[in-house]
C-alpha cells in the first residue's frame, strides 16, 4: 500500500541533545517531511504539543496544509480544538476518534468517523479524585462556548448512536420483510404451478373427449359412404366437416399450459405465457 512508514509517536525529550518535547517532534517531523512522498504513510502523535498552544496549533496546521498539498497520507493525533475545526472545514482532511469512558477509564475502542473527541480532562480529574473545588474552579475558567462546544458534542454523539441503532433496527425489519416477500412468491409460484396443473388436467379430458368425437366423425364418414345415397351425401359431409372445423378450434382452445410460468422480465416467449 505504501513505499514507506514514517512516524513521530513519543516523548523524545532529551537533556543530553538539549532537546525538548516540541524540538524532538519538530526535528522528527522535519526528517518525515524531507523523505515521505505521495505514496507514504505519515503518523504524527500530538502534533504541536510540547509548546505555547496557540502557536503549536498554528505549527500543526500549516504542517497539514503542507502534507495534504503534496498528497501524503496522514493520521496526526492532537486535543488542540483548532485542529478540530480545521479538519472539520477543510476539503480533504476528517475528524475521527476513539471512544473513551470516563467512568471507568477505560477505551471502548470503538471509532467514530466524522466527529472529533473529547478531550475529558475534568471529568478524569474528577474521576481520580481531585478536589472537587479544584475542579470547580478550573470549569469557570473554561471557556464558555468551549463547555457549549463539548455539551453539544455530546448530544451529536448521542443522537448518532440513537440513529444507527434505529439503522440496525430498520436493516432487520427489511430482512424479515425480504424473507416474508420471499416466501409470498415462492407460495404464489406454487399456486400457480397447482393452477396449471389443475386446468391442464381438465383440458386432457377435454381433448380426450373431443378425440372421442373425432372418432365418431370418422366411423360416420366411413358409414356414409356405405349407406347414405349419393344424392344426400354432399350435405351431410359438409355437416362433417363443419363438425371437424368445431373440433379443432375446440382442441386449440385446450391446449396445455406450460408447466413453469415465464419469469418477470423473460425474453423468451412461449404461447401460453402470460404477459
């Protein structure tokens, strides 16, 4: 799939190299960028982490910018909420994440295409047990529209998770309903085999008594001419052959129906059909 995995996951920090968390990435990155192509893989943990917030998330965009431009596949990891917003309207790049339980601390390990996470900073604090004054306090300090933002997070996660699960309900109800209409048409095929089977039996009879006629027209023509004078007899042959006549079309008429009904859509037909 790709020519090459490139990635930057980690603290790198190091008091050796005098290198701090942001520069260790930032070198990392810089690497990445020289050697990935359009046919790589780049994987980029907290992108802009490790300095001033709002200068790492300007950093982290124009870092995306630069790799959605050059066509390089990218997953970059961040709880920056202007990262968010520019995945969100950006052609070309999605919000994702992982579900995560605040109760219990725990991933569910299920992901969500098309909505950004939330970060639960307060709500782990509270969960670990942090004073909850302390907690207080720091929820005064957020925000508001960032409280909003997480609140109506939280609802449009709720509804999708309504919504798919009234999807799975209908994807069921439209199985059993297949099923059902399935078994409808395997009952009217049988009907109609049963049908056909039924009118082919009293045509057989028909045409065996009409055969019977046939036959007495027959032993009438060969009594004709042994009794009936000549003078009489063009009469009574043409009452014969009009009786004939009769006893064809009436064979037409009861010819048998094909044992299988031509399928909808069929190109092939046969008399008999239904069209």
């Amino acid at each position: 799939m790709f020519d090459g995995v490139y990635a930057d996951i980690g603290d790198e920090q190091s008091i050796e190299q005098s290198l701090s968390t942001f520069s260790s990435h930032l070198t990392n990155i810089v690497d990445i960028l020289r050697r990935a192509t359009s046919h790589s893989l780049v994987l980029l943990d907290e992108l802009g982490a490790g300095t001033d917030p709002e200068e790492g998330a300007a950093l982290a965009r124009a870092i995306l910018l630069h790799l959605l431009q050059r066509s390089i596949t990218t997953l970059a990891t961040s709880h920056y909420s202007e990262l968010k917003v520019f995945a969100h309207s950006t052609p070309g790049v999605m919000n994702a994440s992982v579900e995560f339980d605040p109760e219990t601390l725990r991933p569910t390990y299920e992901l969500t295409i098309g909505l950004p996470g939330r970060s639960n900073a307060l709500a782990i604090a509270r969960r670990l047990g942090l004073d909850p004054a302390i907690i207080q306090t720091a929820q005064s300090m957020v925000r508001p529209e960032s409280l909003e933002a997480d609140a109506l997070l939280a609802e449009i996660r709720e509804a999708k998770r309504r919504i798919q699960q009234m999807e799975q309900e209908l994807k069921e109800r439209l199985a059993e309903a297949e099923a059902r209409e399935k078994a409808l048409q395997a009952r009217l095929a049988e009907l109609e085999k049963e049908r056909r089977a039924i009118l082919n039996e009293a045509r057989e009879e028909a045409r065996a008594e009409l055969e019977e006629v046939r036959a007495e027209i027959r032993r009438l023509r060969t009594k004709l001419r042994k009794s009936i004078p000549l003078s009489e007899r063009p009469t009574v042959q043409e009452v014969l052959r009009e009786a004939e006549e009769i006893v064809a079309q009436r064979e037409e008429e009861v010819e048998l129906l094909p044992e299988e009904v031509a399928p909808e859509g069929a190109t092939q037909l046969r008399v008999g059909d239904r069209v």
